[in-house]
C-alpha cells in the first residue's frame, strides 16, 4: 500500500466525500421509499384482498411466486447491497484488507444475484408488453444469455491475476480510492463486456419504446401520459441505459488514463446511484404493478362471471315464469 500526503489530491478526496453524502442520502430514500410502500407490499405480495365479492385465490400460489421471489430480491437484498456499496465510499478506512475483501466479495454476489433479478423483471415486463409473445421471450432469453456469457468472460480476463495490478490507496481524510493500472487484454475486455451489455439494453429499451409508439394514442387516452412514462416503465428502461452509459465513460476515464481520474469517479458514483435507484426503488414498484394489474384482470374476471351468473338466473325464473303461466293457461 502508497499513502499519499499530497494536497494535489485534495479536491478528489473532497469530492468522494460529496458522493459518500450522496449515497447516504441514497439509502435513507431507498429505506423511506420500503416503509411508505410497506402496505402495497403486504397486500399485494404477501396477502390478497380481504374482499368477500372477489373470489379469493389460491394462497399458496399467489406467496410463493416467481413475481414475489424477484420483488423479495430487488426490495430486500437492494437494500443490503446499497448499504454495502455506502459502506466502501464511507467506512474504508476503518477496514482491514481482508474485511474489506470480503465485502467486495459479498458485494459483488449480491450485484450478480439483483442485477439477475433486474434482467428477469425487464424480460417478463417485455414480454407482458408484447401479448406474451413466445418468438419475444426466446428472442429475450437467447439476447440475455449471450450478453451474460460476454460479461463472465471479460469478468475472468479483468479480474485475473494479471488483469490488473495496484497502482495507489490513497488513505487521506476519511477516504480511500483504489486506482487500477489494467492490462491492454484487461482492458479490452471489459470495453467489450460494457459495449455489449449497453447494446442490449438499447435493444429492450428500443423494443419498449417501439410498443409504445405503436399504441401511444390509446395509451395516453385512456391512462395518461404520466401513467405510460413512469408506472409502465418507460422511463424505468431509459434510467437504466443512462447508467450504462455513464458506466463506460467511467470505465474509458478510469482505465484509459491508466490513473485515478476524477471524472471516472463522478460518473461512476452518479452510475451507482441510478443503478441503485432503478433497482431498490423501481424494482419493487414494477413488482407491484404487475400485482395490481394481475389484480385487477382477477377483479374484472370475477365481476364478469357475478354478472354471467345474474344473467342466468334471471333467464332462468323468466323461463320458470313463463312455464307456470302456460301451466294456468292449460288448467
């Protein structure tokens, strides 16, 4: 380990502690957002409608369910992760390397586990858009499976052991930041790893925004434009690209200056941030949506069938009615 006691460095170690603020600030939004939706969550996640006119499904499907695993991952085990990714900007110093290895560690699983999470959420909403289109969800998967081949490769040649070496720990002021002199096989993977993911990113988010042009009079006639934007994820999709793409611009400033740069480190804390917006704090929010409309196609469903019913038994004494007048008629 380089200490460095320079006041060169100063303005970046300032600016750390800026971002540290920020991802504080962060996860009380990410816990605030949790408690004020805690009561969507029990009702539809956990529990169903205590309304004796909707029939009442069945309970052991409606807990343990695909969509209820992934709200368990994105709402739970963001938070966990958000709360270590705080912990590397604001208690590094205080950590010995191996503790600070092991919640690297730990950390990076919980990315792999919510990221996976996220990508089988964008999928399924995907696929929800285009009338459950089987051609769309193969189309998806194979997409998916390719970009994640990509990534575990450049994450082997990246993270080797001669992928990359340190150069400095800077210790100065509460902050610590690790700059990576990598490889030039290092470096390309990881360009090639960040260039596909952002390619299949701008593929769903094309995909998305194709199926809203294509039904954007109706859409916002009948739920408004807010309702297009936020709750059925548009903008949800163009958050995610933006951190993408703020993800390589830190990743070409960092490696490519072969030093820490302070630029790669603001687009790298505003990329966390987004990433961690769109994951603890949209996530769940898709999850409840696609509750509340399963919800509310049940509700339609059971109402349809009442009326059925009535419908029925009205045709029923009219039929019984007029057999009884025959009935008179005869006598």
């Amino acid at each position: 380990m380089i200490v460095i006691n320079s006041s060169l460095w100063l303005p970046l170690v300032w600016r750390t502690q800026n971002e540290s603020y920020a991802l504080v600030a962060l996860c009380f939004a990410t816990i605030y957002d949790y408690l004020l939706r805690f009561d969507s969550e029990m009702q539809y996640v956990w529990t169903w409608s205590s309304d004796s006119k909707i029939p009442q499904p069945d309970r052991s499907r409606s807990r343990f369910s695909l969509i209820n695993m992934l709200y368990i991952l994105l709402r739970h085990l963001g938070i966990l992760y958000s709360l270590l990714e705080l912990s590397f900007f604001v208690f590094g110093t205080r950590m010995s390397d191996k503790v600070r290895y092991v919640l690297f560690l730990v950390s990076m699983s919980f990315q792999v586990v919510v990221i996976g999470a996220l990508q089988a959420m964008m999928i399924l909403r995907l696929h929800a858009l285009y009338s459950g289109s089987t051609k769309m969800l193969y189309f998806l998967l194979s997409s998916y499976i390719l970009q994640s081949i990509v990534s575990v490769a450049a994450s082997i040649v990246l993270y080797g052991p001669h992928g990359q070496t340190i150069m400095s720990d800077l210790m100065q002021n509460s902050a610590w930041i690790c700059g990576n002199l990598l490889s030039s096989s290092a470096f390309w993977a990881g360009t090639l790893s960040q260039l596909t993911t952002l390619a299949y990113e701008a593929v769903i988010l094309a995909l998305t925004l194709y199926c809203y042009v294509r039904n954007w009079a109706t859409a916002c006639r009948l739920r408004g434009l807010a309702f297009v934007l936020v709750r059925d994820n548009v903008l949800y999709f163009l958050l995610l690209l933006t951190a993408l793409s703020l993800e390589i611009t830190s990743f070409e400033s960092w490696a490519g200056a072969q030093r820490t740069s302070e630029n790669g480190l603001v687009y790298l804390c505003v990329s966390d941030v987004i990433v961690i917006t769109a994951t603890c704090i949209f996530g769940p929010r898709m999850v409840i949506n696609i509750r509340m409309q399963e919800r509310g196609r049940g509700a339609d469903a059971s109402v349809e069938s009442w009326e059925s019913c009535l419908e029925h038994l009205r045709s029923v004494r009219f039929a019984t009615a007029v057999v009884a007048e025959g009935e008179v008629d005869m006598v």
